[in-house]
C-alpha cells in the first residue's frame, strides 16, 4: 500500500511547518476581501494559522498578513478573525 504524502503549510505566526489540515487559512480574495476559509478551497491567495490565539497575535504583531497578502489589513478584519478562532 502506498502512503499519501502530507501537504505541510507555514504558520504565520509560529513560522513552524505543520499538516495543513491543523492549520486555518486565511484568505485574500480577488476582490480584496481578508476573511476566514473554513473550507480551504475559496479562490484568492490564501496563508496559514495555527488555531490558537498565541500565533494569531505574533502574526498581527509582526506585520506578516501584510507581507503575505501584499495589502494592508483593516484592522476591523483582525477583530474579526480573532473572534473565530479563540472561540
């Protein structure tokens, strides 16, 4: 039997490689919307996050939406993605 091989993503926080299953992705779509991907498949440029707030926090504070999706985030956006994924 052949063992499928694991898509491994970048957490913009931590900077680890994990499963992307673990990871949340964040997308920017072609319209310039920032949002939430629950399902990982919306078209757009999409980023990576582990589901805790502690990654969440050092990606805001370090400015990596920013450099990942090449526009500035509203921070109306950030309060937003933080509510979904503490919860």
């Amino acid at each position: 039997m052949k063992t499928r091989k694991v898509p491994m993503r970048m957490c913009l926080g931590c900077q680890e490689m994990k499963p992307k299953k673990e990871l949340l992705r964040v997308v920017r779509t072609p319209e310039g919307v920032v949002e939430l991907d629950p399902t990982g498949k919306r078209n757009g440029r999409g980023a990576y996050l582990c589901p805790n707030s502690v990654c969440f926090q050092a990606a805001v504070k370090e400015r990596r939406f920013r450099k990942a999706f090449g526009v500035d985030v509203d921070p109306a956006v950030f309060a937003n993605l933080e509510g979904k994924i503490t919860s």
